[in-house]
C-alpha cells in the first residue's frame, strides 16, 4: 500500500517531543537523520548523541485522512508532505548492496549475488546489525592490508572488536589457521558465528568476548575500533602479540591518530600510517 511521508526539521534538544507528537497522531514511524552534514565521532559512552539540525522523517499510512493531519499539524514546525508509492521495499533494500573488491584478492559479495570472480578470495556477507561490511573507510582499509599480505599459513591473528566477523573471515580464507574475533557485544559474536557458517570457516574462527579470550600471543592482530578503546586496550594488545609480528588499528581520525601512536609507541616500531577520507590505518610491529 501507499505510504504518507512527513518531513521537517528541528534543533536536537526537541526532537524527543516532537517525535512523540507525531506518533500521538498516527505515525507508524519516526527516522531521524542528518540535516546538516555534520559528523557524529565516537560518543561518550552510555550517550546517543544527535545532530544539532534533526531531520524527523515520520511514516503514516496512505488512508490517512490529509486535511484531518495538517490540521493535526497545526502549530508545528514548515514540514513536507509527500507520497510514497508501493513498493517492494525487499528488493528496494537489496539492490543497493553489489559485490566490493578490496586489494587484488578479496571480495565482499552479497549472499544473493553471483561472485563476479569466481577464483578469487570471496566473502559472503550480508549487512546486519553488527559493524563491518566493507562500505566503511576504516573496514576497507583493513581488508587492503590483509589482502596485501603473502602468507597467512598456519597462523593465528586476533580480530579484535570483530563486529560481523569480516575481517577475521577474510583472514581464514587468507589462509589463517586460527581467528580469534573478540567483541564486548553479544550480537556481533552472534553475527560472526552465522557469517563463518556461510563462509564455511566455522572451524577456524572463535567467537569470544574479551574475558574469554585465551592467553595467547598471536601472528598478527587487527583492532578497528575507535580512538579511545584503541588508547585503553594498549597494553593488553601488546601482551597479546608476538615480538616481530604485525599490529593493525584502524577506526581512528586523522585528529587523534597522533594520541594513539604515542599509546602504542614504546612497545611498537610505526611501519605504516594511511589516510583516507580522514580515516588512518596504522600498522606497527611488535620491538
């Protein structure tokens, strides 16, 4: 059936209000988005912070009675009203996600499309509520730099806020004999267990929290995080590694990339800094 869509915008500290006025007359849903470009970098936990201009996108059913709901909108802020025809909102969805290529090896490829290199590295993934399809600067950086490497054979990498479970996965399929995928949220051990089943590396990949990870020191870690947990877990991930072996932390601003070379500076030698649309993939070994 047809959709009735209303538009407007509003300050951060009343969109609260106004998305409960408009659910109290009908709407079946409320999407908030940018109005103004601004970005949202790593909140202060516990917060969910919004953008200063709001925009409050509200659904309503196509039987809605217009003239009865501009009235209803009386006293509210310069709003649009538009149509939306019927869809197949399914295959809407799907048809914006196509198979990515990330270095010369990997490709991500949605479950329902064809690989469009069959002999090459392919990783079956479909998006979901856990972090990490490879449409974020900060996951493609990874994914390059796992792709750029030789010879994963018979070694052990940590994927360490493993999300979906794409970088570990495309680790196995690189040749890695064990994956450890740490995250401190339930979903996302959830998310990488069904993504290695699909990709048929159960047997290689171990989804854990962060208290159950074994003491270990691995081949190589990927840790594509944030800023400030980056800062925090320096000290554990230097434990976790062995002398020699790689150390990849992504997920950080051009801003704070000097703050957590500094963390990891007196136990790593700084090989490699890239940027990328403001994004920075660091990689450092193990002194």
């Amino acid at each position: 059936m047809p959709w009735l869509q209303i538009i407007l915008e509003k300050d951060a500290d009343t969109v609260d209000q106004i998305s409960d006025e408009l659910f109290a007359i009908g709407a079946v849903s409320v999407t908030l988005q940018d109005a103004k470009e601004q970005p949202l970098y790593e909140p202060a936990l516990n917060t969910t912070p919004l953008w200063e201009r709001t925009r409050v996108v509200a659904l309503f059913e196509g039987e809605t009675d217009i003239q009865q709901l501009q009235t209803q909108l009386q006293g509210m802020p310069p709003y649009q009203i538009e149509m939306l025809a019927d869809q197949e909102w399914t295959r809407v969805w799907m048809d914006d996600f196509h198979p990515m290529r990330f270095g010369e090896r990997v490709w991500i490829c949605p479950s329902w499309q064809t690989p469009p290199a069959p002999q090459a590295v392919n990783i079956l993934l479909d998006p979901g509520l856990a972090f990490g399809t490879g449409t974020h600067t900060t996951t493609a950086l990874c994914l390059e730099w796992l792709d750029q490497q030789n010879d994963f054979s018979g070694k052990t990498l940590i994927d360490y806020g493993c999300g979906s479970g794409i970088l570990g996965i495309a680790a196995a399929k690189l040749g890695a004999a064990c994956v450890w995928a740490v995250d401190n949220d339930p979903q996302a051990l959830l998310a990488t267990a069904e993504n290695a089943k699909k990709n048929e590396v159960s047997a290689l990949i171990h989804p854990v929290l962060p208290e159950q990870l074994p003491d270990l020191k691995a081949d190589a870690i990927v840790a594509n995080i944030l800023a400030t947990p980056l800062i925090n877990l320096a000290g554990l991930l230097t434990g976790l590694l062995k002398v020699g072996a790689p150390l990849v932390l992504s997920g950080i601003l051009n801003s704070q990339c000097d703050s957590v070379t500094a963390a990891y500076a007196p136990d790593f030698n700084l090989t490699e800094v890239v940027e990328r649309d403001n994004w920075m993939r660091i990689v450092a070994f193990r002194k």
